[in-house]
C-alpha cells in the first residue's frame, strides 16, 4: 500500500488549519449519456461503479445519490460483518464479502478499520443450542470458521455478561464465528468513492432517479432531478427504497420496508472485545473504539417509511441489552437512530436483472447488507458487464420467488440476515 501523502504534508496542512486538502471525488455535473448508471450511492452502489471500473474496464460509469453518498443505511448501520450463515448460497456469498473484506483496506488504499474480533451467537433454550450446534455444523462443512462455545468457554470469556449476580439469563452454549468483527461504515463508503473516482467514475451526489426512460419495453437510462442520463444498463441499489423506485419502471418487487434502529451509550473503558449476538432477544452488541457500547435489535414491527424509528423495539432492544449485562443499565444512551431496510420473505438478497431489459437489481439485504457490500457490488458490476450471472448470483435471482427455491436464512441460521 502506497502512502498518498508524506508526512510533511500532513504536518503542513496542520499548521495551516487543513485548507489544502484535494476533495477525495470531484463534483461532477452529470453527463447525458453513460455506459452505466448505478442509482443510489451507499456502499453496493459505489462498490459496483468501482468494480465496473476496475474489473471490467468500464470507465464510462455515473453512480446517482439523491442526498449524499454513505447517507442511506450504509453510515447508519452497527457495522458487524460476518459470514455465519447456513446454506451453502448464503456461505459463498458472505464469505466472499468477508475475504474481500479482508484486502480491502489495501485494495483501496483507504483504512475501513476492520476488526476480526470474533462475533459470538448466544444460546440459552436447548432449541436456540440445537440452532446454533446445527450452524457450527453447517459452517464447517462449508469450509467457514465456527466452534461451539459450552457456557464455560463462554463464562471465561465474557465475565461481565455471566458474573453479575442479577443475571437470571445465563448463556448456555453458543457459536463463535473468530472472522467476524466491524469495519469502519463510513470508511467503505468513502474508500470506493474515493477508488472509483480515481477510475474515472462519476459520483453525482443531490441528483435524484424520479423515473425510467423505457424505450421498446427496454430500459435506455434514468429520469433524475438533473435531466434525463442515458445508458446501456441501469443498476439500482437503493435498498429500503427498492419497491418505491422499481414502481416507476412497473416491477413489483417482494419487498417490505420497516424501520431498523440502532444506539450508542456513554463511552465506557474496554469492557466488551467481542461481538455479541442474543439468538433468544435478537439484541446485539460490540464496543466501538471510542468505549462506546453500540447496539441494535430486530426491526420495527409495521412496515414504515419514518426513518425515526418506534420506542416499543427501542424498549425491547434496550431490555435485551440489560438482560445480557445488567451492569449496563446504569447507562446513559447518547444517540439512537434508524434507517429505512428492504426487507424479503426469505431474508436473502435479491441480485440479478429486473423484468425490464436493461435494468437490474441489487436489494433486500435487509438488516445484514453492510457485510455484503464488497460482494454485492462485484456480482451486480459483473451481471452489467457480462449480462449474465456470477455462479454466486445465480442462486438470489428474483426468479425464486417463482420457481420456489427459497433461501430461507431466517429458518436456517436463526439469523433474518
Ligand atoms: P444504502 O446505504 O441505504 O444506499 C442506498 C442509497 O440510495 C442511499 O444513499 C439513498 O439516499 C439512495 N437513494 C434512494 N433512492 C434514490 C433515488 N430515487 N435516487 C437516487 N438515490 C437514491 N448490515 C450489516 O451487515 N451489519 C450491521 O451491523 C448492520 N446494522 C444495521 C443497523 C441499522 C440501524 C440499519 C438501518 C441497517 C443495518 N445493516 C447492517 C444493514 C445495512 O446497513 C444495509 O443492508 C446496507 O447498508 C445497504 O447498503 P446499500 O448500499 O444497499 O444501501
């Protein structure tokens, strides 16, 4: 990894209060025809433009984003990745994300702070420990790290969690995936922002995609708030706002959108160095770098667009959290958000081409996408350039909803995503 700027620079730059840093991506005003157009600029829309860049040699590419890039779930999420999933499907796909993961920060030359920690599942009803005996089973046959942690493992492990004399929710067993951990959210985004640029890509941020040009029954570009732009084949990736969009060019998709909310509390001194997961309450847990503890759950129960969030799953979250540590509860919680998640009956993404020639899609990762983004952006870049499926697409076409050949995560890993 090269270093971009000497330390002189940086010192330089520090006595004259940072004025002469470059923009790491321009500005560009939208040209009228591309290649490619990736609507929706988090981290699958600017992982594809940057793999279409890269990988296919494609530099005549735009990525559109209605606000600012990384504002979607991409800067919103608790930023866990992982590759603990069941099905051999879902493995190929994580596990190529996380091994992209893994050289990312030097394919990009851009830090994304990855942290293999390790992510624990914890289980405490024997069917929640034949879950997740079943999961170490299916990840090793797969060729995925995982141990069964028995509850002296984990007793050792995590004190805080299983010394408090309150606790009446001691674990009895759980999965330890040790490549799992965090990576810095903003920091993708940024990273394959700042790359594809680099390649030529055209980041057009406050540029809205209101509809479709449909010529022939075949999509020919993108109405957006700055003009029409015309192009060879359109991606979206625009995730919670999947079904909205794709109603524009007449595709329904099976998708519902729900809040999903997360929070962060006071910092603390290091007290959690891993990953936690509760299989019973669905809360989750790590520390950031900052001492914070950061926090989330399951979804909002009712399908909305208020990105706000709802205080009954903020409750049910907050309660999960303190039956783990009760320690906990003497917190302040700082900040609690939500982003707006697209959400699929199998709880498996949906990548390949949309009904209408032309288009194609990159959606429903739901509660799980920020760990998918290296590889959900190297499978849609590779189905725009070639026109057909990567083998580890193929299986997440829309067409399982026809054919029947779901992949059902939620019923496999007790995981939703
Ligand atoms: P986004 O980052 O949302 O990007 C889509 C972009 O499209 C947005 O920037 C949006 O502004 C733009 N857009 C929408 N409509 C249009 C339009 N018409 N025109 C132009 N642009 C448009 N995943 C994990 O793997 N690990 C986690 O720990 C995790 N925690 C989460 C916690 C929370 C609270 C939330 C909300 C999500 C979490 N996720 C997690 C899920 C993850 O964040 C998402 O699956 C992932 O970020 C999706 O990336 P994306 O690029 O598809 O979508």
């Amino acid at each position: 990894m090269s270093a971009r700027y000497s330390a002189l620079t940086i010192v330089r730059e520090g006595l004259r209060g940072h004025r002469g840093w470059p923009q790491a991506w321009r500005k560009p005003k939208p040209q009228r025809t591309y290649d490619f157009v990736v609507v929706g600029g988090g981290g699958h829309g600017l992982a594809t433009a940057y793999y279409l860049a890269k990988t296919h040699g494609r530099r005549r590419v735009a990525v559109i984003e209605k606000g600012w890039i990384g504002g979607g779930n991409t800067g919103r999420n608790t930023t866990v990745v992982r590759s603990n999933y069941f099905y051999p499907e879902s493995v190929a796909l994580y596990d190529l994300a996380l091994r992209l993961y893994e050289g990312l920060s030097s394919e990009l030359n851009f830090n994304v702070m990855l942290s293999q920690r390790g992510i624990l599942n914890v289980a405490h009803t024997p069917a929640q420990l034949e879950i997740a005996a079943r999961l170490v089973n299916a990840m090793q046959i797969n060729g995925v790290d995982a141990e069964f942690w028995g509850p002296d493992e984990i007793r050792k492990r995590l004190p805080l969690m299983t010394q408090s004399l309150n606790s009446r929710f001691l674990p009895n067993g759980g999965v330890w995936h040790p490549r799992g951990g965090t990576a810095r959210h903003d920091a993708v985004a940024w990273g394959y922002a700042r790359a594809a640029d680099g390649l030529g890509v055209d980041i057009v941020e406050a540029c809205e995609a209101i509809g479709f040009v449909i010529e022939n029954a075949a999509c020919v570009g993108v109405e957006t708030t700055l003009g029409e732009i015309r192009a060879e084949a359109v991606g979206v990736a625009v995730a919670g706002h999947s079904s909205q969009l794709m109603a524009k060019a007449g595709v329904k998709l099976p998708i519902h959108s729900y809040a999903l909310q997360a929070m962060v509390s006071e910092p603390l001194k290091p007290c959690l160095d891993i990953v936690l997961l509760h299989l019973g309450t669905g809360t989750y847990a790590s520390q950031s770098d900052k001492g914070e503890i950061v926090f989330g759950g399951g979804l909002d129960r009712v399908p909305s667009y208020g990105q706000r969030g709802n205080p009954p799953m903020q409750e049910i979250v907050v309660s999960g959290l303190t039956e783990m540590f009760p320690a906990f509860g003497q917190l302040k919680l700082m900040r609690q958000w939500g982003g707006i998640v697209d959400f699929v009956p199998d709880s498996s993404p949906i990548i390949g081409p949309a009904p209408v020639p032309g288009l194609f899609l990159n959606c429903g990762w739901g509660t799980g996408g920020f760990k998918a983004i290296p590889a959900g952006g190297t499978l849609l870049a590779h189905l725009m350039a070639t026109g057909a499926h990567h083998p580890i697409s193929r299986p997440f076409d829309l067409d399982r909803f026809e054919t029947g050949r779901l992949i059902d995560e939620a019923a496999g890993s007790g995981i939703a995503h």
